[in-house]
C-alpha cells in the first residue's frame, strides 16, 4: 500500500495544499493520503491569529473531502502533547501500516533543511521524500545539490513531485488578505469554498462577515461549508436550473440562486440536531418527519435561511417545501421543487423528458414529478408524506380543470 503524508499547520488550508496532495495522488499511484495538521510546528511559530486545533482540523477535513475519497485528516499530531516531530508520527504511522510505502510530501525549503528535522537518518529509512516547488524560480541548483548530499550522507530515497500548476500561495498570505473586508474574496479566491465558507461562519483571521444579505459567492461559500464536498455540484446544478426556471417563468432569479444554494444545507445534520433546531424555533413537526432527516432537512434548512441567513419569505418558503411539496405551492415553490428534481447531474429514467416538461409546462412537470416520488417511495415501502399527496391531488385537479 502507498500512503502519501502531508503535515502542516493548514492555517488555513489552501489551493496550494490541495493542489500538490491531488497532484502527489496521481503520481505517485497513492492509495491513500493523510493529510495531518501540526500541533506545534517545530520550525514556525504559530502566529497571532492562528486557528484554534479543532478550526485548523475542520478545515483540513473540508479540503480532504474536496481532494476526494484517498485523502483523510488525521488528528494524530494534535492528539499529541509537545512539538509535532515528523519522526515521532512515522513511527506511530508504522505500527498502524507495517508494511505500506510511505511518501512524504514537503515543500522545497522543509526539504532544504532536512537535516535540522529531528531524527533525520530514522525518517530516510522510513519514507521516500517528496519536495515540490510552491513557487516559481526555487533553486533547482540547490534542490539537485540537497538531493545529492541526502542520498549520500543518509541514503535517502527522493522523488519530486512536478507540479503542473504553481499557486504561490501561502496561508498567511491567506490570512492577511482575509483580515481586511476589501480583500477577503481575493483570499477566498486561494481556498476551496467550503474552507472559506468555514471561515466566515466561524469569523475566523479576523473577519467579521455579517452572515444575513451575503453576496452570491458567499453564500455558495458558506453553504457549501456545511455539505459532503460530492453534494456540491447537484447544489450548483440545483442553482443553475432554478435561475434558468425563475427567467423562463418570470419569477426572481436572484431568489431561486439563494433558495437552490441553500436547499440542502442540512443535509448532513444528524436527526436530533435536526430536532433541536425545529424545536427551538417552535416548528411543529408531525410523527413522519420526527423520523426522517430527509424530511427534517427542508425544514432546518429554510430555518437557518430565515434565522441565520436573513433570506426573503418567499426563498425560505420555497426551501421548507422542496422536499415533500405543499399544498398551494406557488410557482416560485413549483421552481425549486422542479430545480432539484431535473438538474443535470440527476440521472433516471424519464428524467430528459420531465427536465423539457418543466421548462414548458410548470403544473404538469410537477404532476409528473410527485408521482415519480409516490411510485418510487411505494415502491420501497416508505411511507409518503400526506402533503405530496394532497399537492398532487390539487395540482390533477388544476390542470384537468
Ligand atoms: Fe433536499
Ligand atoms: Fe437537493
């Protein structure tokens, strides 16, 4: 098994970062990447502003996800009192994997200075070294000089990673960027959304974003935050049909990006998380959706909308129904209900001709999208909720006239 390893003190994580573990996976042909946030980095101060551990790791964890199913956050070095010596968790990384290759990633000044690290002789036996160059103009004069003397004096094993893009990014370039309102979409412009989302909802560096009335980008940001990073293109897929919809049908296509963005970001919430927040609200909830978090979800998420992120009525209304649908849905509902439904990246048979109905005949796609939810839900034996059935009762009724 390879497992490539990559420390740092991700304070925040950013395109860089992300960009060299995508690049160290495919590569190298790794099976797995484990991305470790330092405790205490040996060779930096932590600065003034630093995230605390469990931000710093939360946002690893965003970014992993992002990266995709080889990479992992790990919060061994956090777990661990003291300074984060390398050493200290490739030796903790070899009794768990005994038998794996392991590829450590490091910028070109980390691999400069190899010998200072602790233990240097024990980590050349236990993994191949990975250097990249993050910026343009590195030495490659001295990166071939190190190269030569470590294999010399310490046998090491060094592959380095070429990197076809070069973001000369650094976090506390990040972080300075983030501290002033004016430059804080450049800095969110260097992370994965759903990082710079965590950031803003966390007032992270500094910032001290208003999180009711955000501009488009982050909402996005935000809402992505707090989703699966593989839930994120049926969201931006979700906003691109209910704006094309909301412009067809003469609704508010400003409203329909803002109700698709945050149709679904509870998604995640686990049900008593759920509960509570309808609870504390004073939602009232009937016995099948005290069961299910897919119900729950519309709920929770038109919620926050309301609460959190001061979204107009009609998006938060159209939020809360997108699931099981309501009787008297208007049309602005009947576009989100539909957006969510015929999106491109939603795949099923008929799907083609119910995605060509919404965009000609609003009441009869809705029609057939609520008997395809019956059919499919009875299918397997999960109970439907009594407000599809009366919104297809009263939307036959309609178009039959
Ligand atoms: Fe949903
Ligand atoms: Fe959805």
């Amino acid at each position: 098994m390879k497992i490539g390893i990559y420390g740092g003190t991700f304070d925040p994580p950013h395109l860089g970062h992300m960009e060299a573990a995508k690049a160290a996976i495919h590569y190298f042909g790794l099976d797995r990447l484990l991305l470790i946030p330092n405790k205490l980095p040996p060779h930096k101060f932590l600065p003034k502003d630093t995230a605390s551990e469990s931000a710093r790791f939360a946002m690893t964890e965003l970014m992993a996800d992002g990266i995709g199913s080889t990479a992992t956050a790990v919060d061994l070095e956090l777990l661990r009192e003291g300074p984060s010596y390398t050493a200290d968790t490739i030796r903790a990384l070899r009794t768990k994997y005994p038998d794996a290759q392991f590829y450590l990633l490091m910028g070109t000044d980390m691999f400069l200075s190899f010998e200072t690290w602790r233990e240097p002789d024990f980590l050349a036996k236990e993994v191949t070294l990975v250097p990249f160059f993050r910026e343009e103009g590195s030495s490659h004069e001295l990166f071939a000089v190190q190269t030569e003397k470590l294999r010399e004096a310490l046998g090491a094993k060094i592959q380095m990673l070429p990197l076809e893009t070069v973001h000369p990014i650094s976090s506390s370039q990040v972080r300075r960027l983030l501290h002033d309102e004016e430059t804080q979409d450049r800095a969110g412009a260097l992370l994965f959304p759903s990082v710079y989302g965590y950031i803003l909802r966390h007032h992270l560096y500094g910032t001290c974003t208003e999180l009711k009335n955000l501009s488009s980008s982050r909402l996005r940001a935000v809402s992505y935050s707090m989703m699966k990073a593989k839930r994120i293109a049926h969201v931006r897929g979700t906003e691109e049909t209910a704006v094309a919809l909301a412009l067809l049908w003469g609704e508010h296509p400003e409203y329909a990006r803002r109700a698709a963005i945050l149709h679904d970001c509870t998604k995640y919430w686990e049900l008593p998380e759920q509960l509570a927040l309808c609870a504390e609200y004073g939602v009232s909830l009937d016995d099948l959706e005290r069961q299910s978090v897919k119900m729950l979800h519309s709920k929770t998420a038109a919620i926050l909308s309301e609460h959190q992120f001061g979204e107009a009525p009609e998006v938060c209304r159209a939020i809360a129904r997108h699931t099981t649908g309501a009787p008297d849905m208007t049309r602005f509902d009947q576009i989100i209900y539909l957006a969510d439904y015929v999106e491109p990246t939603r795949d099923f048979d008929g799907v083609e001709e119910l995605r060509q109905l919404a965009f000609s005949n609003l009441e009869k796609a809705m029609i057939v999208g609520l008997q395809t939810t019956i059919a499919e839900l009875e299918e397997k034996h999960v109970p439907v909720h009594t407000n599809t059935i009366r919104t297809l009762e009263q939307l036959t009724r309609i178009v039959e006239g």
